[in-house]
C-alpha cells in the first residue's frame, strides 16, 4: 500500500484518537476500510457507553458489519492507533479481518506482539496479516499526555 494512502487511513484512527480523549476516554481510534472506503469508524467509549467491551477496534467492527451486512469483514483492514487486547484481537479473528494496521505497542495490554499473542496459537482460527508502527509516535504521545492528565 502507497504510504500516502496508509498515513490517510491511521490519520483517521488517529482523529478518533484525540476524539476519545475529548471525552475523557482513553485515546484509541480505530477505522475499518474496504476497497479503500471506511466503512467504519470507533474510538474508545467504555465510560461513555458504561460498556466494558465499548473499544474503538469493537465500535468500528460493529459499524463496518452493519454497512456491508455481514458478520464476516474478509477482505478488510482494520487500522487502530493501540496494538489491540486479547478482547480486540479474538473479535479481529472471529470477524475475518484481513489486514490490522497498529499504531502503538502495548506491553501491558496488548495481545498480538505482546502478552498471549492471540495470532501466534495455534488453535486461533484466523491470523490477519499485522504491520505496526506508522504513527506509533503520535499514538504514544496522545496515551502519554493522557495518562499524565490523569494523575
């Protein structure tokens, strides 16, 4: 993929970002895209919904299922600005997701490079292919900065 049209899409995830830390909400911001159209858009709202699994990567899933009408997103690419959680990345599995796109390492919560790197067992029923790192700086200084708010 073209750089110019990877930066577009994590530019993207990476305004959900800054949109969930807006609204008190840890700063993640993810996009689904297929065929190089969004099809759809979350950030993190736990707080707001009072919903434990209201992560960006599982709000964008849901709307990107309701737009193409199907629970299987094959085809799609998922592009986040956290390397996602167990959560995330048996959802990612379960809904077929062809490419994830990460921002952002996670060495606490994180589940794909880090902790039970979901994709590497070998009973997960699907592995998307996983490319990290764009935008990693801009993620990581958003948690950053929001972490330091808080405390």
């Amino acid at each position: 993929m073209p750089l110019d049209h990877a930066r577009k899409f994590m530019d993207q995830a990476l305004l959900l970002a800054r949109e969930a830390a807006q609204n008190g909400e840890v700063p993640v911001g993810a996009i689904v895209v297929k065929d190089g159209v969004i099809m759809g858009r979350g950030r993190n709202r736990p707080l707001t919904d009072h919903d434990p699994t209201a992560h960006a990567e599982i709000i964008a899933m849901r709307a990107a299922a309701r737009a193409i009408g199907n629970d299987r997103l094959a085809g799609c690419d998922l592009w986040v600005t956290l390397e996602p959680c167990a959560m995330c990345a048996g959802a990612i599995a379960h809904a077929r997701i062809a490419r994830l796109y990460y921002a952002a390492s996670d060495p606490k919560g994180g589940a794909v490079a880090h902790g039970p790197r979901l994709f590497e067992q070998p009973t997960i029923h699907h592995r998307p292919e996983v490319y990290s790192g764009l935008g990693a700086e801009e993620s990581a200084l958003l948690l950053t900065e929001f972490f330091k708010e808080k405390r």
